[in-house]
C-alpha cells in the first residue's frame, strides 16, 4: 500500500466548491468562530471551538506548516499564527493543498476574504467562478425599475455570466428548503413574485417562485447546479435540507441531462449517494464535513463510497476563511482514501490498479468533465 499512499499523495484536487481565504489579519476570536459552522452567532465561549474534531485536526496537520512541532497546543498554534500573519498562512497552506483548481463560490461579498483572482495569486492554482443564483437575482431586483422586467433582466445576466463561470449554485436549502414546488414557473407567475418581492423589503431572496425560476434558467443554459445539502449553519432547517426531498425535482429535470451537484451532504451522504445511483446526472461530495468530523473523516469518506458509482463523486473543501480549512480538507481526503481504499487493496476487495483509476476520477476528472475545465 505505500505506493499506493504515494500515488494519493501526489494527485493533484480540483477543489469543485470553495470560498474565499481570509484576505488580511484578524484576531484569535474571528479565526475561532470560522471554526464552528452550525452556529451562525458568536461564540459565547470561542475558545470552545478548538475543543473539536476539527480543532485537534488543525493543530495535527497544519502545525508543521507553521514550523510547528505536531499537536501544538492552541496558545503556540495561534501564536505562531498571529507572527506569520494571514497571509503567509494561507500562502503555505493553499500552495500545500496539492489543488490545481478551486471553483469559488462567489456569493459572500464579504470584503474580508479574497476572490478568486486573489484566490488563484495566493495558491499558485487556477480559480474558476461559480455563480450565486440567489444572489444575482437579489442584486437585480435591487437595481431594475420595473419588476415586470425581473425575467429579462435575469436571463441576460446569467447568459453573460455563463460565458466565464463554469457553473451555478443554489442555497433553496437556506431558504424554506427542499419540500417546495420547484416546477418551471409560468412567466406571469415570475412577475407576479417580482413584484411582490420588489414591493417587500427583504434582504434575502427567499421568494421560492424566484428561486424555482433561477434553477430552471441554469439548468436550461447548461450551467451545472450545485445545491448546498444538509451540514451548514442553524440558519436552515436540517431537516429540510434532506436531497431526498428533491426526488420529484430530479424526476423532472432528469431528461435536461445538465449535471446536478449535492455538495456537503452530512449527515444525509448516503441519501446523497443513492440519488446518484438514482439519476443520469446528480453528483455528490462530503466537503465541509470532512474537516469539521477530523479524525472522523475517514469513517465519513467510506459511506460516500456505498451506492454512488465512482464517476459521480467529487472532491471539495468547502473552506472558507483560515486558510488552514483549504489544506486541510485536501490533508483529510488524502489520509482517508489512503486509509479506505488502500484499506479495501489490503483486503483484495480491490485491485490497486482500479483504486489508483477511482482516485483519479475523484480527485479530478469528474470534476474537470462535468465542469468542462480548460
Ligand atoms: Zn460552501
């Protein structure tokens, strides 16, 4: 097996869903709150975050690359953090990631984390744009005068925007969830919600006649779909959050053959993978929970290899912020394929040469054929 652990070592990620690194210096409770993701508020106690799976993984994996001996404690680890400054961290950490390609999800405007120009200067690696469906038609209602416009407006921006992004991303599970009727809505349907939206004054899109309107438009431009499923912060409703739920919207849309992404999934990984099982083009990773279940992972990765076939599973970090998430979600995927895989090679469950092609598929080629990646 160490020639396999050597091949999983050496393979380059597409990095399929990703955000911003922190762009400059921050103190110990802004790092300690980006290490909770369930709780949207902050964190009474913040020191409580490196009390967890991801916070041992931290100061295991990522302490060498701050000079650091393995298990630092906190006050070394951030310490040593605070001497470096964020923007070495995240220089040693994205260019350890072994990723090629980050597809960044654009859809925080947050002027405290890089884009992904600034993504693609820091990691030495390629950044490619995925849009934010929610947020493109919050922005157009802001701007358009007449709500009855809301459709023509939104479909020539997202055709422009098609042109250099390489897919498009719908946070439904954030906004009422998956049990919702998200059949084509007729046109006048869409101005009448335009107008009712426009008429409000909301923050957020959470106007389902909208949403429905801008996953069709997507899917219908050809532009993959990524849905953030399950794991996130309290503002959802987990339960809501099941892909099982999107059974009827993937009967309907099934015969578009435009890719469907289930990103995060946890804990409904194995939902997730029957569902790619079950139709033509859904997808799925477990990013985000990978990092956040640490020693965890490998258990995690594992269920992610049941029912789905190997060509619909992908690889993400979903980091965001500490640069420390975008190694380490690349960190924990090596050590648990090695483990898993080079675990079924061990038990001749498998051969080494169909591992060494199952690897290749998940760390990059589905990635780069169902984006169409230069
Ligand atoms: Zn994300």
């Amino acid at each position: 097996v160490s020639a396999f652990a050597d091949f999983v070592e050496g393979i380059e990620l597409v990095d399929h869903h990703v955000h911003g690194p922190f762009r400059a210096d921050g103190d110990e409770a802004r790092f300690q709150n980006a290490l909770n993701e369930g709780n949207s508020a902050q964190l009474r106690d913040p020191s409580q975050s490196y009390e967890t799976q991801l916070g041992f993984a931290i100061r295991r994996w990522c302490a060498e690359l701050l000079d650091l001996p393995r298990h630092a404690n906190p006050a070394e680890y951030w310490g040593r953090r605070a001497e470096l400054g964020e923007v070495e961290v995240g220089r040693r950490m994205t260019r350890a990631a072994g990723v090629s390609d980050w597809l960044v999800d654009t859809g925080f405007r947050a002027t405290d984390y890089l884009d992904p120009a600034g993504l693609a200067e820091l990691s030495g690696g390629a950044a490619h744009e995925i849009v934010r469906l929610e947020v493109l038609a919050e922005e157009i209602i802001a701007r358009i005068a007449d709500p009855a416009d809301f459709a023509s407006e939104f479909g020539a921006k997202l055709h422009d925007l098609s042109l250099s992004a390489v897919g498009a991303k719908s946070v439904l599970a954030y906004r009422g969830g998956f049990a919702q009727d998200l059949g084509k809505p007729t046109p006048s349907a869409v101005a009448e919600a335009a107008r009712r939206w426009s008429g409000g004054n909301h923050r957020r899109l959470n106007d389902v006649t909208l949403i429905a309107h801008g996953i069709h438009a997507a899917l219908e431009l050809g532009m993959p779909l990524q849905f953030h499923v399950g794991f996130g912060d309290r503002d959802l409703d987990l339960e809501k959050a099941n892909p099982a739920l999107l059974m009827g919207f993937l009967r309907s849309v099934e015969h578009g053959g435009t890719p469907i992404l289930l990103l995060h999934c946890y804990p409904y990984e194995r939902e997730a993978g029957y569902l790619a099982q079950a139709f033509e083009n859904v997808y799925l990773d477990v990013g985000l929970a990978t990092n956040f279940t640490g020693a965890r992972s490998a258990a995690l990765l594992a269920r992610s290899f049941e029912l789905a076939p190997f060509s619909k599973i992908l690889y993400s970090s979903d980091a965001y912020g500490p640069s420390e998430l975008h190694y380490l979600g690349a960190r924990l995927w090596r050590n648990s394929v090695t483990q898993v895989l080079g675990g079924w090679i061990d038990d001749d469950q498998w051969s080494e040469s169909d591992a060494r092609k199952v690897v290749q598929l998940v760390a990059r080629d589905n990635a780069r054929r169902v984006y169409e990646l230069p």
